[in-house]
C-alpha cells in the first residue's frame, strides 16, 4: 500500500522554531515506520511563500519578497535536514511547477462554475491572511491568535462557492467520522461546518506577491489556496518525468496542528470537491507545543532552543524527547528541565544503560558471543504482540502511544536484569544454561525495541543494531526469538553519555 504523508508548508516569514520541528519530526516517524514495513512512501514538507504573510515581512526588511523567500526556505530545508527528516520532496510554493498547477486548478474551479465576482468587506488579519468573521475576533476587533487590532477591509474579488459545499462536507463528516482525528478536533470542525459556511474570496487584488489569477491577471490567488494545493501539485514534479499521483493520491494522512485546522478540515476537502479531485484519507491535528506558560523569555533559560539541544545532546534525543512528553493530539508543556530528566532517566539509564550492560556481560560471561537459547518466557510474554500493537499505532497516527508502548518493554528489560541478576548466575557453573538464556533474551530484547524504535532515534538504533551484529531493520523481524543466538557483538560506546549541566542554565 503506498503512503503518503505530509506536514503543514511553513510560512517564510519567520525562523524555523520548535513548533515546525515538532511536525516534521511525527511525519518523520509514520514514514519511517512505514519504510520499516516496506510500504512505499512518499513524506513531503516545504514552504509557503506567497501572500500577505510573507509580502509584509519582505517590506519590513527593505527585501524582495523573492529574496525574503530564497534565504528562509534554504533554513527550513536545513532544518530538514538537520533532524533528520527523509523526506522524499522539499515543496516550495514560488516553484514554477506549482505555480502551472495552481492557476489549472483555480481555472478548474470557474470552468465547473464554482467561482463568482464579488465584492468582500471584512475584518482582515495580514498576519493570518485571512477575513475574521464577527463571531471569531476577539475584543470587537482583533485577531483571536495574532491579538492585533484589524481593519475593516472592502476589495472586488472572485468568490469560491464554499457555501455549495455544506452539505457535501456535512456527509462527508458522517460517513468518513475517522477522516479527522482525534475525535474533538473532528467535532469542533464539524460544528463549525454546521454554524454555516460563507463563500470564499478566491483572490486578492491588492497584493502582487503570488499566483495571477489567470482569466484576471491583476489579481492574486489568494494563499490559502495556493498553499493547500502543494500537496497535490508536489507529485506532478517531485520526481522529473513522473506524476506520482497515480502512486501517492489521495495522501494517507495531513498532519497539522490547530491552528490551521478550519483551512485543512473544511476549505481545502471544498476545494477539492469542486475540482473534482478525490480526498485525502485523514487529517491529523496534534496540540500546541507549550514552551512557556508564562512568557518565551531567553534571559529566564526557559526556552527549549531546538539547535541548542542538538548540538549538545543530539538530534535523537530531541526527537525523542518530543514525541515522549507531550501524548500526540494535546497540548503540552516542555521544558530544558523536562527534557534533562527524560535524558538522563530514560535515554541515558534505561535504554543506554541496558545496552551497555547487556554488552559488558556478554564480554565478560560469553567472549562477545551472543548465546544461543530460547527467550526467557517472562519476556516472551511481554513482547508478544508487540510489533503488531506498534504498527496499529501508527496507523492511527499515535505516534507517542506507540513509543510507550516500546518503552514499556525496556523498562520490562531492565526489571528482568534486576529479578535474575546474570552477575550472580556467572558465580555459578550449574546456572550456565539460565545464563545463555537471560543474555539471549537480552541481547534479543535489546534487537526488537531497538528495531522498533528505529523511526524515533534512528541514529542510535542503527548504531546499537550494527554492534549487535543485527543491521536488519526491517518491522518483519522485529519478534522476540526471530533471531538465534552466535552473533559476535562489537564496540558500542556509550549511546547517551552524560551532559554537564549547560553554564547557561546553570548561571
Ligand atoms: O500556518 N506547537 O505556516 P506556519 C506545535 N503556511 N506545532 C507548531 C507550533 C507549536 N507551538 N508552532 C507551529 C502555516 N507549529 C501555513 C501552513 S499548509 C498548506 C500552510 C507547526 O509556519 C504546526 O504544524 O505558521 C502548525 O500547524 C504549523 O507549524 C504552522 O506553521
């Protein structure tokens, strides 16, 4: 089955924090999980660069919106890079490619008779580059996310029919209720679509930074617009002379957070409906990554910096880190202290500890050997079921109830080291049978979880996999006992040494 999943494009009109790393990094782990089972899959992210948002940010810098663009879409692609995101395609709306596709589908949208001429008249956010209903600014006239004050904004545009599309939108919430998950998100945008749906302004006339309008050059299409269409127009181009459309629509699941929940739940399955374009199978909206409750402030040493955490602890433990503390679907609080407890607690003592400790005894008890045995029965039991119960996680898209659901298994580990104590079994001839066995089941133990947590800390699974002899990462062979024992372990190191406090903190 292919899979295709995608992150929100970002916005080039600020730095790449915390919260843009947070998506890539879950998009990350469902496509590397799904590799692991041996779908083929195609993860796209990349950014958005026309409208509004951008234009404004341009001007306040004394910058062409183009150059604003060029220099923050190369930070975003190293970021990318820098967490270790396989993703297959880099979209950027100001490709050319995209732009063609852009203008066909809007040009589509008039053909089939979904598009008007009008005039709009509305409080206006720039920052959102979107008109605010009466019912959603807060304050009489501000923007509930941005708190500026807005304007009251008048402009002859061409209107989409969105209005058309509540009942079409209204059926499909009812008989596709898993197309938006979790559960409340699905029902705020389905009362959302029930509180009634206005027409859409298509275009903008006062801005010149985007897509033209193509039966009307002097405007253009408005951003929202523009950037829904990556995901569509990206397999038209991403691999030269193929449309990977055939392969990879409908996409398997969009993730997003909140925030942009109304343009991904209901303006963009609109849009497509009118284009006649068949649906994306699922919505993903994670929570909010809550850096502060009070106020983001470096001089109090509260901020999480994510290239701070990288370049000191690496990238792996941030990522997971991220998907450990805050449960995938609600908002939550992170923290440098979080973080330094969740590494030294649980990265540090309870996955690299095992490890070395599994290691050192089979040095010293078995020359580096693994054992040949069968699993420890108590073990066996506990990872039963376990790859299953992992892949039907991530097909739901729990990217952290599926990395406790592992980790629930090197805890499992490590209490079994504690009860049969193999220091005390080496002591003892007569016991050596029970001893290959506890350094097998270890040695084995340490293959599945780490094989499974593959799509999480990739760099260290593979490290800790390659020493073990076992560089199969395969999902297929993540069960306890699918591999004998023989194997001649090599060096590993220390997976997560230990970190002095940073000065900054500390100070
Ligand atoms: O909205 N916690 O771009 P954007 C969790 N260009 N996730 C966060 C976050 C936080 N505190 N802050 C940001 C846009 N994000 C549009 C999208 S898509 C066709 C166009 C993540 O740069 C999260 O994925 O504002 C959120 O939806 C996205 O960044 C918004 O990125």
């Amino acid at each position: 089955m292919a899979y295709y999943v995608t992150t929100p494009i970002y916005y080039v009109n600020g730095e790449p924090h915390l919260g843009h790393v947070y998506t890539t990094v879950a998009a990350d782990v469902l496509a590397r999980h799904m590799r692991q089972r041996g779908e083929e899959v195609f993860f796209l992210t990349g950014t958005d660069e026309h409208g509004e948002p951008v234009a404004q940010a341009a001007e306040r810098e004394g910058v062409p919106p183009r150059e604003l663009a060029e220099r923050n879409a190369e930070r975003f692609k190293e970021v990318a890079r820098r967490v270790d995101a396989t993703n297959d395609f880099f979209i950027r709306t100001s490709d050319p490619e995209h732009e063609t596709v852009v203008a066909e589908i809007a040009a589509r949208l008039k053909d089939n008779g979904h598009v008007y001429e009008g005039v709009y008249e509305g409080l206006y956010c720039p920052r959102c580059a979107d008109f605010k209903t009466d019912s959603e600014v807060v304050d009489a006239n501000k923007c509930p996310i941005h708190l500026i004050e807005l304007e009251r904004e008048q402009e002859q545009n061409w209107f989409f029919r969105m209005s058309a599309f509540q009942e079409p939108l209204e059926r499909l919430y009812t008989e596709r209720p898993d197309w938006v998950g979790p559960r409340n998100r699905y029902n705020e945008a389905l009362s959302f679509i029930r509180g009634g749906l206005n027409d859409l302004s298509l275009s903008r006339a006062r801005l010149s930074w985007g897509v033209p309008v193509p039966w009307d050059p002097e405007q253009v299409i408005y951003v929202w617009i523009d950037a829904l269409l990556n995901y569509y127009s990206a397999l038209t181009y991403a691999r030269p002379g193929e449309d990977l459309r055939d392969r990879f629509w409908p996409p398997t699941v969009h993730l997003i957070a909140k925030d942009i929940l109304k343009f991904h739940a209901i303006i963009w399955p609109a849009m497509l409906m009118a284009a006649e374009i068949e649906l994306p199978r699922k919505l993903f909206i994670h929570g909010y990554l809550l850096m502060d409750e009070h106020k983001m402030s470096k001089s109090l040493g509260n901020v999480l910096d994510p290239f701070e955490v990288m370049d000191v602890y690496g990238t792996d433990a941030l990522r997971y880190y991220l998907l450990r503390e805050v449960s995938f679907g609600q908002d939550g609080s992170i923290s440098p202290e979080g973080f330094e407890t969740r590494y030294n607690t649980e990265l540090a003592n309870e996955y690299g500890n095992l490890a070395s400790r599994t290691f050192a005894m089979i040095g010293k008890y078995r020359d580096g050997v693994v054992p040949a045995a069968d699993p420890a029965p108590e073990v066996a039991m506990q990872f039963d079921g376990l790859a299953a119960a992992v892949k039907e996680r991530i097909d739901a898209v729990e990217v952290s109830a599926a990395l406790d659901d592992v980790w629930e298994r090197v805890r499992a580990l490590n209490r079994f080291v504690t009860e049969r104590e193999p220091w005390k079994l080496a002591k003892d001839e007569a016991a050596a049978t029970e001893l290959d066995c506890v350094l097998y089941t270890l040695a084995e133990g340490l293959r599945v979880v780490s094989i499974l947590l593959t799509p999480w800390m990739p760099s260290t699974t593979a490290r800790l996999l390659a020493a073990l002899g076992q560089p199969d990462e395969s999902l297929a062979s993540a069960e306890l006992g699918a591999v004998g024992g023989g194997a001649t372990l090599a060096e590993l190191g220390q997976l997560f040494p230990r970190v002095e406090p940073r000065a900054e903190a500390s100070a």
